[in-house]
C-alpha cells in the first residue's frame, strides 16, 4: 500500500514510479491524514475528481500547512502499478515524523536561551536521497540538533533516504519549508550564524571558522550548491581545504567533514 519518488511528466499525465513512499485511494489517505499527518509531505490528486471525501482531503492538507498538487492525470508506474487503483488521490509520506519549522524554531531559541551553542543543518534542494540520509545521519551522530530541508526539489524521506540514514531520521528534529530564505532569516533572529558550504577559493577555510556558538550549516545540492538568494542569506561562506586538483566534495562527504569539525571545536570530551 506504500509507495513514491522518480515521477516524470509524459503529456498531460503525471507518472509516479511505485516505490515505498506513497499511499494512495481516498480511504488510505484520508486515515493518514487524520491519524499521522506529520508523516506526510505532500497531497496529489486528479484534477478533475471531486467529491465529499476528496474535498475533505484538501481541506486537511490545508489545515497542516501540507503541500497539495493537482495534477490533469495520475499513473503509478513499475512492478505492481498496474494493479493499483489510486482513486484520484495519492500521498506522498516521511518515514519519520516531520516538526513544523514554528516548533523546529521555538525549541532551537530555548536552547540558546538556555546558553547553549546548538546546531543545525538546512539542506538547500538536495534530491539525491542517499545523500540526504547520509547527512541527516552525520547530523545526528554530530550532534546537530535539527535538520531543515526544502518543500520543493527536495528528495523525499522514503525507503532509500531512511535507510541510507540508517535509522537516524527517527532520533532527530526534521522539518521541510516553503522558503529557505525565510526560514534562515528567522534562525539569524534566535541567534544563530548561518554557514553556508561553498567550493570557492575565495571562501573561509573550514579549519580557520569559528563554531563555537549557535550555528545552521547550509549543504547545497549536488550539481548546482546552494542557490544565490540562500548564499545572500549566509553569514559566513566556508570551504574545505583539499590536495591535488580535486575541487569538491560529495555534498553528504563535505557535511559530514564540516559538521564533525564543528562537534571537535565544540566538544567537552
């Protein structure tokens, strides 16, 4: 009953590979979104089917702030689909329960409050969903206390990026926003400084930043690094040093680098 990401436009249907992060039909979905809808990352339906239960589908997405997308047709594709019956409506699902930014937010400004120096992680549209597992492993095994990631472009919280997470995804705060660049404003406003991963020469070295305060690591995405308008947002570029003629990283082997530098500097052990 479960399925997911790798979709692609062919006409005016959107096709959707049969993986392990969606659930379809009106029933299903509906009981999702009334018992788990923190699990849930976005609502698609048909655009033409209409009725008493779907209405009050939109209407529950709207109420939990859930992305929805309305699409002029729907087709689940690979092993299996063919016997699916998806009734108009399918949603996509985390494996992990999501937090709202609000309270991502409220409880990172407590920990400053309170003294402490906590860090984030804002993943800028990775899609690549072994990396996005492994840096929300390395955050967690790091220390960071949350890890923010885009509602669009994003790759989902399924099978492959829970599993490259190997189980971290359960043991840290997640949320997803509409607009990282809002989102990073509001961080600055609870104290944080916000560092954003870069791979130009004229960055700060990794090794000469200083993390020893309220911190939110910005990752970019794997071909195109963090977006303009979300580097303007960055209070410090840093890069990390490298022999040879090699220029970047692997976005979730550079996070992993950056976040466990911060841990050492920071660590009382």
């Amino acid at each position: 009953m479960k399925a997911g990401k790798k979709e692609q436009q062919q006409g005016s249907e959107r096709r959707i590979r049969l993986t392990e992060d969606l659930i379809w039909g009106v029933h299903p979905v509906f009981e999702a979104l009334t018992q788990e809808p923190e699990r849930i990352t976005e609502i698609i339906l048909h655009r033409e089917r209409r009725g008493g239960k779907l209405e009050e589908i939109v209407e529950l997405a709207r109420q939990h702030g859930i992305k929805t997308s309305f699409a002029p047709g729907l087709r689940l594709i690979g092993e299996g689909a063919a016997t699916v019956r998806h009734q108009g409506v399918l949603a996509k699902t985390s494996q992990a329960p999501l937090l709202s930014f609000e309270e991502l937010i409220e409880r990172y400004t407590a920990r400053v409050q309170n003294g402490e120096k906590p860090r984030l992680v804002a993943c800028d549209s990775l899609q690549d969903p072994h990396n996005l597992g492994a840096i929300i492993r390395s955050a967690l095994a790091s220390g960071a206390v949350g890890v923010i990631l885009t509602r669009e472009r994003s790759a989902p919280l399924g099978g492959a990026a829970a599993k490259a997470s190997a189980g971290a995804v359960s043991h840290i705060d997640i949320c997803q926003v509409t607009n990282l660049v809002a989102a990073l404003k509001k961080i600055k406003d609870a104290g944080a400084w916000v560092f954003g991963a870069v791979k130009d020469k004229d960055a700060q070295s990794l090794y000469t930043s200083d993390f020893n305060l309220p911190a939110c690591i910005v990752i970019g995405s794997e071909g195109q690094g963090i977006r303009p308008l979300v580097r303007k947002e960055c209070d410090i570029l840093l890069s990390i040093p490298m022999a040879g003629d090699l220029d970047s990283l692997n976005s979730s082997v550079a996070a992993a680098v950056i976040l466990f530098e911060a841990m050492r500097q920071t660590s009382t052990v």
